[in-house]
C-alpha cells in the first residue's frame, strides 16, 4: 500500500483515496484540529455525516488544512429522518452550508431506514415504512442531487446484499459505495466478494473495532505489527485496503491521525493469515441500532 493509493469511484473515472478520515464520534472542540491535522499529514479523504452533529467544526478544519479543495475527497450522508424526497435537498444544502463547501465528492444515503415524525410510545424512532421497504423515491432525489452538479457521486451505507439488488432494479444512477462495519471481527467475506463482482466499492467503518479496540490486541494482528515493526492499527487499516475496501479510521489525536497514514506492505500469506483469522469471529457487530429503532437492518 501507498500513501497515495486511490481506487476508481463512480462512471466518471474519479478517484477515492484508500485511507480516509472518519469523523463520527469526534467530539466538538477536537475535531477541526483532527481535520486539519490530518490534511496537513497527507488524507485527503475527509468522511463526514449531519447526524455526527460536527460538520461545522469539519468544515472549518478543511479550511483550516490549507488544501486547494480540488485536492480533497469528502463525504456526507443524509440521515433517515430527511428520506422524504422533498427534503433531500434541503437536507444536502444544510451540510454544504456547515461544511463551507459548493459540493460533495460523495453523498451516502446513511442507513436504509426512514424516519417519520415524532416518536412511539415506547420512545423508538416512528418508522416510515413505505419508505424505509422501498428506498427508491428517495435515491431518485439523490440522483436528482448529481444532476444538479452539487454532489458527484450517490451511494449508500449499511445495505445488505438484497437490499443492494433491489436498490439496483430500480436506480438510474447505480450507487458508487456501499459504507459499512468491516473489521477482524465483521469482515462480511461474503459481502466483500459480491461487491467485488458486481462493481460496488466498499468502505470500512470502524475497521479497528470497539470503543477500546480490543482487535488491536489480536495475536494475530500483533505477529504481523512485530514484524513489520509497527502498529496493530496500520496492519488492521492495511488489510482492508489490501481487500481492496477504502478504509476510515477515526481519530482526534494528531500522533495516532499521522500513525493510521502510514505505509504498510502486507504479503498475500499476510493478508491470507488475517482472513482465516477474521472467519473465527463469524459476524460480531459493534454497531447496531436494530432494536432501539425497532427495525431489523439485516433481515431482509
């Protein structure tokens, strides 16, 4: 892996660095700083969302950064409570007013769940259900974003296989990305090879784990940093942009932000070894709002 890795996103032969920046989590008052000193270490790959409630901070970290905005990749989503096709584009206007930006290089539908107004009785999200079974009516209004020049790639977050097909039946502009949980503990092989053979980029959430990162701690992944003389993170990172999956490591400290950037080579028996490694685990979750918003995600 190079620093300046990069895979092809969309139909319009545009690239997507391999190794972006997360945000979520990111607490106000740390993560201008974290953006700018990401950008000043090399990412050009900022990922963002409304629902992380710190995109004004974000955007003044990228001005901040230093960088001609034609040098940087950034990504938003749009959160369920806007998948009304009448507030898509207010909702995108919203995050390119707190990001200080004229567009989005990537816009991501955040999860495929629609939120009503208001909430239950038993306080869970109130499920817009017409729109959360056939997300179509609001990936239109997103294709309706690229056409009007502010966003240049649509994509998705959190789909399963069969909600992709379906997604794919009906969309005019076919999703870019799918963002999801991809880590030692959730690497979704099966997952990772349809995506491969049907032309759908991947990009790994929480590819470190939990809070804690207990996969740092790995036997496995602690063999690997050894012998490569560095840290549990950057073999983690490695493998899945090895996967060929855009990674998102998040971080407010500037030594561990410069740390995740740096340049690891895994071997194919490496790579192979962290596979079989990974298959132990099964799929164990870390992120999961299933049953607080009373809505099973990966049924389908």
């Amino acid at each position: 892996m190079s620093l300046g890795k990069a895979f092809n996103v969309g139909t319009k032969g545009l690239k997507i660095p391999a190794i972006g920046l997360g945000t979520w989590k990111s607490s106000p008052g740390e993560v201008a700083n974290a953006v700018k000193v990401a950008i000043q270490a090399g990412y050009r790959h900022i990922d963002c969302a409304a629902i992380y409630g710190n995109e004004g901070e974000v955007g003044q970290g990228i001005k901040n950064g230093g960088v001609p905005r034609e040098q940087l990749f950034i990504t938003s989503k749009l959160w369920n409570a806007e998948h009304s096709p009448s507030r898509v584009g207010p909702a995108l206007d919203k995050t390119l007013s707190d990001l200080g930006l004229d567009y989005l290089d990537l816009y991501l539908m955040h999860w495929p769940v629609a939120f009503g107004e208001g909430r239950t009785k038993d306080d869970k999200p109130n499920i817009d259900w017409d729109l959360t079974n056939d997300v179509h009516p609001t990936w239109e209004a997103m294709e309706n974003l690229v056409e009007s020049g502010k966003v240049k790639n649509i994509g998705i977050s959190n789909f399963t296989i069969p909600k992709m097909e379906k997604l794919f039946s009906k969309a005019k502009i076919r999703p870019a990305v799918n963002q999801v949980e991809l880590n030692l503990q959730c690497a979704q092989p099966e997952l990772v090879a349809w995506a491969a053979k049907n032309d759908i980029l991947l990009e790994a959430y929480s590819p470190l784990g939990s809070t804690g990162a207990p996969q740092l701690e790995d036997p496995v992944v602690q063999e690997i940093a050894k012998a490569h003389n560095t840290q549990p993170a950057n073999v983690l990172i490695s493998w899945q942009v090895a996967r060929g999956i855009v990674c998102l490591p998040k971080s407010v400290t500037p030594d561990r932000i410069r740390s995740n950037f740096e340049d690891i080579e895994l071997s194919k028996e490496e790579v192979a070894k962290l596979e079989k490694q990974a298959a132990t685990f099964g799929t164990k979750r870390t992120v999961d709002p299933s049953e607080g918003w009373g809505v099973k995600i990966w049924e389908d």
